[in-house]
C-alpha cells in the first residue's frame, strides 16, 4: 500500500551512493515513490562529506566508485561506528 505524502516526510532516509547518474536518479525515484525520503551522493566521498548520518536508516551503495570503493566506505562507516544496515 502506498504511502500518503505526509508520511513520506516522517520515513526513514535511504542513502544512495551510485556513480551511474542514471541509475543513481532511477534508484532514488524508485524509493521515493515508496515511500522513502532519499540523498544521493556519486562517490563514497562526496557521501562522507555530508556527514549527515543522524537520521539515516539505511545506505545502499554500488561497489565499484571512483575514488574509495563501496567496500572502503563500508569499512570507514564501520570504523565511525556506524551500525545501521548497509
């Protein structure tokens, strides 16, 4: 069942991070339309340097970026003590 707008303001944020511009948007469009409020970043550091982890739920992540990988990102989040689900 779909989400009413107003719920999507209070649901949970999903962070995307994708280099894949088109695949990047279609992922965030998919997952608003959930329901889901969504960031998207196009490299593990642009994502970390938005630092706004608070009131993330989730991040879904690509392995293969330019720069720091999926798996150093995985690995650095895992080292600030990030626990949420990746």
């Amino acid at each position: 069942m779909p989400r009413s707008a107003g719920a999507a303001h209070d649901a949970a944020r999903v962070i995307l991070v994708e280099d894949d511009i088109a695949l990047g948007r279609a992922l965030k469009f998919a997952l608003s339309a959930a329901g889901f409020r969504t960031s998207l970043h196009y490299s593990a550091e642009a994502m970390l340097a938005n630092n706004a982890l608070d009131d993330c739920r989730c991040i879904v992540t690509d392995l293969h970026l330019p720069g720091a990988s999926g798996i150093d990102l995985i690995t650095s989040l895992r080292k600030q003590g990030f626990d949420r689900p990746l």
